[in-house]
C-alpha cells in the first residue's frame, strides 16, 4: 500500500468513530479544510486519537467524553473543550457529568483551569439550547 492510495484499516476505523463524536458536519469540514500542509496531522489523529483511543471498548464515549473534557480544561484547550462540549450531544455526557469533571479539574488541575473552562461550556451548552447550567457569575 502506498502512502498516498490507501488509508489503513486504522484510519478507517477513527473516521468512522470521529464521525460518531463529533458528527458529520464537523469532520466534513474539518476534511473541506485540510490542505497538503496538514493532512499527516490529520492522519496521525484520525489513526491515533479517533482510531486506537476513542475506538477502544474498554470505555463508553460517555466515559472517554468526560475524561477528554477535563484534560483538555486542565491543560488549557479552551477551543477545544467546546469542541468536545458540543460533542456531548452523541457521546451522552450530561452537562451534569461536565459540571463534575469541572469539579475535578477545580481540586486537581487548579481553580484558574476550570473557572476559564467552565465560561467555555456554559457559553457552549447556551449555545446548543442545552444548558443546565444555572447562569452565575
């Protein structure tokens, strides 16, 4: 197989799971998008991320859902926790579960992290009509 003719078994599998997450309309223009440029990083998180991770039984998308959402709070990825905030719509996490990860990121990765996060999802889950969130300051 060439690099260029066929993608592996692998990124088959972490397209068709990236679709399940994050639904069609994002991955089709996240594939309008990509360029020469940045198609090995496209390929390297489908196959890697999508593919191996996300593809993996041992977890529910719930589960991995929340996971992702508070390690991507805790390091800073505010773009990216909305990204995965509107994800939640086909993984099944609950602004409940968000708001615990939330909590976690709070004690573990520090008060800063989570209150930036937190306007994140908030702003994020108004903005998909789903939000539980009582709107405080």
């Amino acid at each position: 197989m060439s690099a260029h003719s066929e993608k592996p078994d692998r990124h088959r599998q972490g397209m068709a799971t990236r679709r399940t997450v994050l639904g069609d309309a994002h991955v089709d223009g996240a594939e309008a998008r990509k360029t020469p440029f940045d198609e090995p990083f496209q390929d390297l998180i489908t196959e890697a991320a999508w593919g191996h991770v996300w593809s993996r039984p041992n977890w529910t998308k719930r589960e991995r859902s929340m996971v992702t959402l508070a390690l991507l709070a805790a390091l800073g990825h505010y773009d990216e926790v909305a990204m995965h905030v509107r994800a939640t719509a086909n993984t099944g996490a609950s602004p409940d579960d968000i708001r615990e990860a939330m909590l976690h990121v709070a004690i573990y990765a520090g008060v800063p992290a989570a209150n930036h996060a937190i306007k994140v999802v908030k702003q994020t889950l108004d903005e998909m009509g789903a939000s539980a969130v009582e709107q405080e300051g």
